[in-house]
C-alpha cells in the first residue's frame, strides 16, 4: 500500500517521470501553523548540492500546498503537497525499456504490474519519491515541535570512510553541508572517493545516523507496534535503504550483558541512563534517552558501468551501461528521507498518545 500512520497518516502517490510527487497527509490537527516555506526548507535539504556526488536533473522542487491550509493553519482537512515534474528526459529509458536494469525494480515491477506499470525512472521505485516524503516530514515536524520534540540527520559513513561521533546540535548544524557530514575532515576524504567513483562509472553507498530528542518516555506501544519497530518500517520504504539498527545495534550481539546494559542514574533530578546502547528504545517504547537510529544506504544501482542483464521482451541475456543523471552517492540526499520518515512515525505516536491535542491552536 501507499500509505503509512493510524493517525497521522501519510499517503503517497506520483511516478519519478510522472507529470508529479506529492503527499496527502490525514489527521494532523487544525490550527497548526504551517507555511509553504517551512516545507519548502525540508525539501531543499534534499535536493542535489551540485558536488561531486549529486545527479545533474536539476528539478526547481517547488512545493504547493493545494488542500488544507488557510491563513496559514491547518484546516483539519487533509493537506495535499505537490511537487510538479520539469526537468524529465526519458531519452536513455526508451533505449533499455526491455533491459532490467540490476539494483532496480525493474524486473519484480513488470511481473507484478504486467508491464503496466510507468518504468521511467523507476516509476513509483524511484528515490524521487522520497520529495513526497521529505514533505509530509515537514508537516510532522512543525507537529512534533509544538512540545518540543526534534528530528536531525547526519553522514556517518561513504565508501568505508567514518566520520566522529557527533552530539545532537553538530548534527542539526551538519545540514550546511554539502554532504550532510558533521566531520568535514571526514566529509573531505568522502568526497575525494565519490569522485573517484564518478569517473570509474560507478557508485558508492554508506550510512546515515537519524536522532530525535525530548521524546515523552513511554511513547510507543506493545507488542506489534513497538516505536523501534514502526520506524524500521517507515525507513524501510526509502528505496535504497538495506539496513536499520537502533544504538548498538548488531554490535550488542557482540557485548556481555554488563557492558550492553544502559545504567539507571539520576541527571539533574530526573531518571537517565549513564550510555545509550538501547538507542533510547526500551521494550520498544522511548525511554527518555535521545533516539538513535542507523540506516545502511546501498550504492546508487544506476551506474555506467557495462553490468550483465536480461532482455525482458526476448528472454536472452545481455549488457547495460545505464545512461542519464544520476547521483554517484545517494547518502546526502537519503538524509533528509530519514529525517522525514523518522518524524511521520514520531508525529504518528504522539498523536495516538494523547500528547498533542486534535485542535492545537
């Protein structure tokens, strides 16, 4: 299905080389102040940055909100946000319509669609999708701030290089950078292996670390619906996403209970916990700690490199070299998408809580 939340739900609907990508967002409360421009800030965090890394499709992604909004508050009606498609050249898809290009949805897309499915760039695969998302974001942003709760990403890792750990402001202010990296000497030996990768035809994937902070302890809910759980799933529908891991994450596998185990303290005459290797999640509610969350991206699939495929017409097995524009590193871009999918699960649960009214003027 296209759509995500019980309460504040978020449907999605477009094609990469559609004439559009836009959102209808459900349930989020009349009154909230929203402007075109507080949305428009999100999706511009997502768009390229002109670096060694980024895609030449230079889309202006200007947002318009259609429904929901009047004298800038929400209406309690549902807001549709769209993003209209310009700059869309299918010249290098018409050429590899029948090859199924590897990475991609090509080939599962035309099985389960019978061949009507819009392929153009991946048709509603695509990351472009990701604009729409990045938009309901937004929404859930200014809902989520309304007690104080906040949302930020940043590059932990491309091609192998990490960067230092970073505390929740340096990740907020890591948005100035073109890489989305709080570790500008890390971000500096990054950016020399995207261009590498760039001028070899090929691509490089890494590792995206999302944070939300001041969440009301206890949020969530047993046993299907865990906070951990249904972030996993909203970042799973970020198309290049392989792999999720809350605080320690795979590395608690390798720990003794008494080196994984978050102790109780007392912090300024409130419960803590002296480390954070649960990630801020217990039994799959949050537990007060910052929410830490990991997500693998994989290298971009669409690369000029000659890869082996098949004809999906002929059934005989061939080559493609993919053509058009596309990002040599996905990760700067899949920052933002964290950040959006990760405040649409927060803005979801606060609401299922009671912890924001349904009227928030």
């Amino acid at each position: 299905m296209n759509s995500f939340g019980r309460a504040f739900v978020v449907t999605v609907f477009g094609e990469s080389h559609g004439r559009c990508v836009g959102a209808v967002v459900d349930g989020c409360p009349a009154g909230l102040p929203l402007t075109v421009g507080a949305v428009q800030a999100d999706v511009d965090k997502r768009r390229p940055t002109g670096g060694p890394a980024a895609t030449a499709r230079a889309e202006a992604d200007r947002v318009e909100i259609l429904s929901g909004l009047h004298q800038g508050r929400t209406t309690g009606a549902p807001l549709t946000l769209v993003i209209w498609n310009r700059d869309v050249d299918d010249t290098d898809y018409e050429r590899i319509k029948d090859l199924a290009r590897p990475g991609h949805a090509d080939y599962t897309a035309r099985l389960k669609y019978g061949g009507f499915n819009d392929a153009r760039g991946g048709g509603q695969f695509s990351g472009r999708m990701t604009a729409a998302c990045v938009m309901a974001g937004a929404v859930a942003r200014q809902l989520l701030g309304t007690i104080g709760v906040e949302v930020a990403a940043h590059t932990v890792e491309i091609g192998g290089i990490e960067a230092k750990p970073a505390d929740f402001n340096a990740v907020k202010a890591s948005a100035t950078d073109p890489l989305r990296c709080a570790d500008a000497e890390a971000a500096a030996k990054m950016n020399k292996l995207i261009e590498q990768a760039r001028k070899d035809g090929d691509s490089l994937g890494g590792v995206v670390e999302g944070m939300a902070v001041n969440l009301p302890v206890g949020l969530g809910e047993p046993y299907f619906d865990t906070l951990d759980g249904e972030l996993a799933r909203a970042l799973f529908s970020v198309p290049a996403v392989k792999g999720v891991a809350f605080g320690a994450g795979f590395g608690a596998a390798r720990l003794k209970g008494s080196q994984n185990n978050d102790a109780f303290i007392v912090r300024d005459g409130k419960i803590a916990t002296a480390t954070n290797n649960a990630g801020g999640v217990l039994g799959g509610l949050a537990s007060g700690s910052p929410l830490v969350v990991r997500v693998a991206v994989k290298p971009t699939p669409s690369i000029a490199r000659e890869q082996k495929t098949v004809n999906l017409a002929t059934l005989e097995e061939t080559t493609v070299a993919v053509g058009g524009r596309h990002d040599a590193c996905i990760v700067p871009r899949a920052v933002a998408a964290v950040e959006a999918m990760m405040a649409v699960t927060l803005a979801d649960f606060v609401l299922r809580a009671g912890a924001v009214p349904r009227t928030a003027a």
